[in-house]
C-alpha cells in the first residue's frame, strides 16, 4: 500500500483461516491484559506468587518487543525483535502449565490462555521462517493474511 509520499506501510493485520482480521499489535496487548487479569485472581501462596511475577514479565513482554520490532531502524533488528517475541511466548507457555499444575481448579483457563500464546509462537515462528528464507514477508499467502514488506526502508 502506498501512502502520499510514496513509501510503502507496514500493517500488523493478520487473517486467520475463518477469515476474521485480528491487528497483531491488538492482540499481543489483549494477550497481556488477559494474563494480568487471570493472575489477579489466583490466590497468593509460597507457590504462585513467583509464577504470577513470572508469566506477568513474559505474557506482557510479548506485545512489547512487538512494539519494538514494528519500529526496528533494520532487517537484523526487525528479526531480533521478533524472535524475542517468539521466545517469551514459549517461556508464557511454561509459566501457564506450571501455575495449572499449582492451581488445577485453573486448569480450563490456563489452557485457553496457552493456546493463545501457542498461537503468538506460531505466528512469529512463520515470520521468523520467512525472514531466514528472504522472502518479502507476504503472510496473505499462508492463510494468516498479515502483510509485512521488507523493501521498507530499503530493505531486501
């Protein structure tokens, strides 16, 4: 998409298979607030209250190395940002079945929640693939619909 000064956009849109447009800044955001407000609800013990710090750190830190990544000065930086992404959703995964195995009256919510963030890890997986392969970033073509372009800021 070209804008008036002839540059072309980012998006962070994505499409999943049932067609629904989801914004992945939105949804990197809305993943966070939705840990912080299932942990807001757990009992504070010995046990759970490391694993709450602990998913609260990861969960959040997702949608903000994302912020960081959609403003990346460079391709390396872009990738490191993105990877970082990929990275704290695994460790959110981690954190979420520990806290189910210390509160398995939890268990349906934390993995809903793990689904999420096994989601987010499969999205910058593709992202990540795609980097490595060189290719312009056209996810529209893997059915997830999310248009990144590398020829920003010259890059190719």
């Amino acid at each position: 998409m070209k804008s008036s000064n002839s540059k072309i956009q980012m998006t962070n849109k994505i499409r999943n298979v049932n067609n629904k447009i989801y914004d992945l800044e939105e949804r990197t955001a809305k993943f966070g607030e939705d840990i912080i407000g299932f942990v807001k609800s757990l009992k504070r013990d010995e046990i759970n209250r490391p694993l709450i710090t602990q998913v609260i750190r990861s969960a959040t830190s997702i949608g903000a190395n994302y912020m960081e990544a959609d403003g990346a000065e460079s391709k390396k930086d872009f990738r490191h940002k993105i990877a970082l992404c990929k990275k704290e959703a695994k460790e959110t995964k981690h954190w979420l079945r520990m806290i189910a195995k210390a509160n398995p009256d939890r268990n349906i919510e934390c993995q809903k929640l793990w689904q999420e963030a096994q989601e987010l890890s499969l999205i910058f997986s593709s992202i990540l693939l795609l980097l490595d392969k060189r290719k312009k970033i056209d996810i529209w073509n893997l059915g997830f619909g999310f248009n990144f372009n590398l020829r920003l800021k010259g890059w190719t």
